[in-house]
C-alpha cells in the first residue's frame, strides 16, 4: 500500500485565496487586516520564518509591519513596543518571533500581548479558551494539522485513536485539545513514554511533533492510518526531513503529511485566517 499525500502546499494555496477575498470584502468596509511581527536578533532560520510571514500578508491584502531590533533590546523596550501595538488600531494581530534573546522571559513577553491580538495563540488566555471551548486563537501549526485533517474528510474524528507525540506549549499540548474538541479520543505521548509503538500502532491518526528524525517507523504505524509530520529537521545529507521515516512509512500509512510541502506552510496560513479573524471581529467592535 501506498499512502496518499496530503498537500500542504496545495491547501494552503485554496485557504489563503479564500483568505484574501474575506480581505479585500473587509477592506470594502474601511479595514485592512494589520499584522505586526516582532524580531529580535539575528537568528538565521527565524529571519526567513518572519520574511515568509509577512510576504504571505502582503500576497493576502493584509496590511503588515516588520519590527526588527538588535539583540541588545531589553526586555522592558520589547514589553513598551508590544502594548504600543496592542493600542494601534491599525493592527489586528501581533506576533514576537521566538526564540527570543535569553535576558527576554517569552513568557513574559507572550501574556503582555492583547489576547484579542495574540494569532500565534499562545497566550494563556488562548490555551485557556482552547481548554474550555471558548472562542479565542488558536496556535497555527496544530490548527494547520487539524485543517489537513478536514481536507480528507476527518473533521469530526469520534470513535478514531489519536497519538500525539510530543508535549510542547506551541504544539503538542494545544494539537492534543483540538483532537479532543474534534471528538477524537487522544493519547499525548513523549520521548520519555514506554513502548510508544505500542500506543501509535493503535492509532487511526498518529501526530509526530518532537523535533527528531525517525520518531516514527513503519512498524509503529497501523495499516491506513492517518500520519501528520510536524517536525522540521536536517537528515545526513542536510536536506529537510519531518520526524516520520517517510520513506519506510508511506507504505503503510493511509495518508501522510511530507516534509518539505506539508505542515509547514499550513502554519503560515493559518497565521492569516487568524489575522483575518482578528481583523473581523475587531470591524465588528
Ligand atoms: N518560532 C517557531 N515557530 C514559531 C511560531 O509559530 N510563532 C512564533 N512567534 N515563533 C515561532
């Protein structure tokens, strides 16, 4: 057998036209959706992840600021710049790259952004809203999965297995929320679980989300099941490469996420619906 693809690329294409209409209705109204984005320092992979961000809200219609500052910013500038934006109605999202310099508490930096603008959705109040299904944003990269999902026809998951593997704030834990809310029943696992295999070979949809080549292996993985690669790793040879051993995993899967073209761009559009969001909601006071 071998799995179908699912196409990041080719999703993420449809949802950002449907985006970019909803844009330029808004802008019929007086807004333009704004979107903020914060760099601090000169990490190499966060200037290209900030460049792509913001080309995607300029090829979307949205209005967007690139703020970028030197290394030495402290903390207490970083905070005064966020709550400017949190008071300018010309912006509807706000978004701090991280990492951020370690003299800078992200957490810090994180709760001081508006929760009416927080699109990455990492704000407490946003996990909070997730937790107890109250509206609010949601963190890109796990709705982006949870969109992929529906494009095959999986957007109500009751009675279906989902292993999540891995644990972070920004993916694990909310990814883990939303197959819940989709009616899925979950299991979130870890590099510390014992027998993983034995949890994701029960899996009708397996989420890998560590940050580690080969997590997960053809013989960890149930003949069909659904198989979403959210790791963004180097392999020997340098080129990209998710978590999943693709190569072995794709004949057993029934659809598989690939690693360049599948979750990565679907982070960066969900980032613009909610901007888009955000812009609507604020339109409507
Ligand atoms: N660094 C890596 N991924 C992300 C993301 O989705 N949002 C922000 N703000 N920083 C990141």
């Amino acid at each position: 057998m071998t799995a179908q693809l699912i196409d990041g690329n080719a999703l993420s294409r449809q949802l950002r036209a449907e985006v970019a209409q909803r844009a330029s209705t808004l802008k019929t109204q007086g807004t333009t959706p704004g979107l903020a984005v914060i760099l601090v320092g000169d990490n190499s992979a966060s200037q290209v992840y900030v460049r792509n961000k913001v080309k995607a809200c300029e090829d979307a219609g949205f209005h967007s600021v690139l703020e970028k500052y030197d290394a030495s910013m402290t903390e207490a500038e970083l905070l005064a710049r966020v709550e400017a934006l949190n008071n300018d109605p010309s912006i509807h999202g706000i978004l701090v790259q991280l990492p951020l310099p370690k003299h800078i508490d992200d957490h810090k930096v994180i709760e001081t952004i508006s929760p009416a603008k927080d699109v990455d959705g990492f704000h407490v109040a946003s996990a909070g809203a997730l937790m107890v299904g109250e509206v609010g944003f949601k963190a890109c990269t796990p709705y982006g999965c949870m969109k992929m999902l529906e494009s095959i026809g999986m957007k109500d998951l009751r009675g279906k297995h989902a292993v999540v593997i891995g644990r972070s704030n920004i993916v694990g834990k909310p990814m883990a929320m939303m197959l819940l809310a989709a009616n899925a029943t979950v299991t979130i696992t870890h590099s510390g679980t014992a027998d993983l295999a034995a949890m994701t070979r029960q899996a009708d949809v397996v989420v890998a989300a560590v940050g580690k080549r080969n997590v997960l292996t053809a013989d960890m993985v149930k003949p069909g099941a659904v198989v979403i690669d959210v790791g963004m790793n180097r392999n020997d040879e340098g080129k990209l490469c998710g978590d999943v051993d693709f190569g072995g995993v794709k004949e057993v899967a029934g659809f598989i996420t690939p690693v360049p073209g599948g979750v990565g761009p679907m982070t960066i559009t969900m980032l613009l619906v909610n901007t888009m969001e955000a812009a609507e909601r604020a339109s409507v006071g």
